[in-house]
C-alpha cells in the first residue's frame, strides 16, 4: 500500500491510543474481574508506569539497533498481544506483570514513534509533530464513545477487548508492513562517545521543564477536572464531567490543526502563547466563582497545554550533541514521571490546601516553561531543512 510516511506514524499514534484506551475504558470491569479494590487496582496498574519509566531510560541503545519499523513491529503489536490476555489473566499480580511487561514496550513505542516523526518532518519539509499527537488523542476520544456503546449493550470485556485489538492487530500489520526507516538526522560524535541510557543534560533541560508542565497540566485536567466541578460547584453529572470532556476537545482540536501555525510563526512564538493560554486557564480554574468560567477555564487548559510538549519533543529530537533518540527518550523519561507522580501529588495539596488550590500549584511550573521557552527554535522547519542538508 502507497501510504505516504507521516500517515503510517498517524495510524499507529491512533492504533496506540485506541488499544489501550480500550483496557482503561473497561477498568471497572476489570475491578471486578480480580475481586480489588481501587487502592489494589491502582497498584496493580502501575506496573505500566514503572515498566514504562524503564524503558524510556534504557531502551534507546536498542532501538537505534533495531530501527524504527523492526521496533513498531514489536512494541505496537507486541502490546496488542498482551493487552488481549488481560481479560483471562486470574488475579492481579498477573495483570500487574503483563502490565510492566508492556510498559516496557510502550515506552520503547513512544520513543520510536517521536525520534521518526523528527526524521520525517526534516525529509518531508513541513511539521506533523502536533497532528500525529492529535492522532493520539483522537484515539482515545473514539474509544472511549465506542466503550460506552460496549458497556451500554452489556457486551463483555473479553469479547469487547479481542475483537477490538483483533482489528487493530491486522491494521497495525498491514501498517508496519510497508513502513521505510526515515534518514537520520546527523550527531556529533561517535557510536562510542553516546551514552546507553537516556538521563537529562544541561541543554536538554529546559525542553524537559516545558515538557513536564505541559504533563503535569494535562494531569491536573484529566484526572482532577471532575472532582473539581463537584466539590466546588455541587452541579449535575453532565455539568461535572463537560470540564474533561472541553478539555480534552481542545486539546486534540489543537494538536490536529497547529502544525501550519507553528511553520509559520515557529515553536517558540506558538509555545510562549500557548502556554500564556494554559496559565490563564489554570488562574480561571483557580478564581472561578461560576461554573461556567471554570469550563472555560478547562478549555483553555486543554488547548494551552496540547501542543507544548509535541513541540518540546521536535526541539529535543533536532538537537546535534546526541542520538535524537537520546534526547527523545530523556525528555519522555522527565515527563512521564510528572505524568504518573503529579495526579496523586496534586491530590494531596487537594486534601491538604483545597481543590482550587492544587491548580495554583501547577502555575509556577508554567510560569518557568514561558521563561525556559526560547530553548524552542524560532523556526522549527527551517531547522529541520538545515540537519537534513
């Protein structure tokens, strides 16, 4: 099949999402299945976390061995797999292993799929970066209507899961099939001097402070939205959960219509402006004395914080003092680890402080991000057409 390069990666961004979207839109299910209770579930599901952390610190020695369309092969569908023997697992640590093992997988993927998206934005001239995060986002809002109808016709989830991931394991294939490694984006140094594994360097810093603000507000919104609305407002269910539901619209609004802005005012103008955006919203969340400003707050939240670490990751993976899969996955390491530690974090000044209080926590991170931001390049292609001559 005759697929241009970039729609290959959009496809396996959606088929990611909408694979694991599956599982956690069947957690109740599963709560069930293995007799725990949330607290048991919550520890059972962190096996992808720390499986995931790992990876994203390790794996990148392998995955420039292995290249890009041998590691989709084996992470996007190997994750398949496992994620289809969850409904059959017998109790939790079990699930807990298949879960790390797939962490492990999943973060060599997230590697893999970036440091290819900065390979191909440089051969192909223009940005993707933002359209094939919002692939991914698109993804999980299809799974998750599609769950609902599922769970509405009492469908179980084991037949839901299998004929799901069955479909997408022949889309995936067909996808990998015909995959062609982009060229790679030139290095200093050699094969010996590059490290093997991925830690955070002085220049690579300010990209992974923009990078976790941007998780950690993606975090606040998603996981703590809902709550918000009920504690301080007492509205209708529909009322509660439009906060997540504005959120997440905009962000994959976002993400799949800002590459044309960002090649043309550069990631750094975009960046400041988005994030801007998102420290206005979080403020209107924070100050917000209807329910209404707070939904617009949310909004905001999701389109400020949508394209900033997408942007992030195409500045690290552009960078010449190491492998882009280095920087990549280092950056990725930084976020993920905001990603998976701020919800509970932001849950404890919630207890503590109050809920409107934990979004002012998340303000002097943005606020560093807009300061860290010049470390974006002024005109993200230009740059990209540059490592490519």
């Amino acid at each position: 099949m005759r697929i241009p390069p970039q729609f290959r990666v959009y496809i396996a961004f959606f088929l990611f999402a909408m694979s694991t979207g599956a599982m956690f839109s069947r957690l109740p299910d599963l709560q069930a299945h293995l007799s725990v209770n949330k607290a048991e579930l919550g520890m059972t599901l962190i096996g992808m976390a720390i499986g995931s952390l790992i990876s994203l610190t390790f794996s990148s020695p392998l995955i420039v061995r292995l290249g890009t369309r041998t590691t989709l092969a084996i992470s996007l569908l190997g994750v398949m797999a496992l994620l289809s023997t969850i409904p059959l697992l017998p109790n939790a640590p079990s699930v807990f292993a298949t879960l790390f093992v797939m962490g492990l997988l999943a973060g060599a993927l997230e590697i893999c799929l970036n440091v290819e998206i900065g390979r191909i934005e440089a051969e192909i001239g223009f940005g993707i970066m933002n359209r094939a995060h919002g692939c991914w986002s698109l993804g999980f809002f299809v799974t998750a209507i599609t769950a609902s109808l599922v769970r509405q016709a009492e469908i179980s989830m084991q037949m839901h899961m299998h004929a799901l991931l069955g479909v997408m394991f022949v889309i995936g294939a067909v996808t990998v099939a015909g995959m062609k490694n982009a060229p790679h984006l030139p290095h200093v140094g050699t094969a010996q001097d590059q490290p093997h594994f991925a830690l955070p360097t002085l220049g690579l810093l300010p990209l992974c402070i923009i990078g976790t603000s941007a998780f950690l507000i993606e975090g606040a919104g998603i996981d703590w939205s809902t709550i918000y609305m009920n504690e301080v407002f007492e509205v209708s269910p529909f009322i509660s959960g439009s906060g997540l539901t504005l959120f997440a619209f905009f962000m994959a609004l976002a993400r799949l219509t800002i590459d044309p802005v960002v090649d043309r005012h550069g990631a750094r103008l975009v960046g400041r402006v988005l994030l801007t955006v998102a420290a206005f919203g979080i403020a209107l969340a924070w100050v917000a004395p209807h329910p209404y400003v707070a939904l617009l707050g949310f909004a905001l939240m999701g389109a400020g914080c949508s394209a900033v670490y997408p942007m992030a990751v195409t500045a690290a993976a552009q960078r010449t003092d190491r492998p882009a899969v280095v920087n990549v996955a280092a950056i990725a390491q930084m976020a993920f680890v905001v990603f998976f530690l701020g919800p509970p974090l932001l849950g404890f000044v919630a207890e503590t402080f109050g809920i409107r209080n934990a979004y002012l926590v998340c303000l002097p991170l943005v606020l560093g991000s807009i300061l860290a931001s010049s470390a974006l390049p002024v005109r993200v292609i230009k740059a990209g057409r540059e490592a490519a001559a």
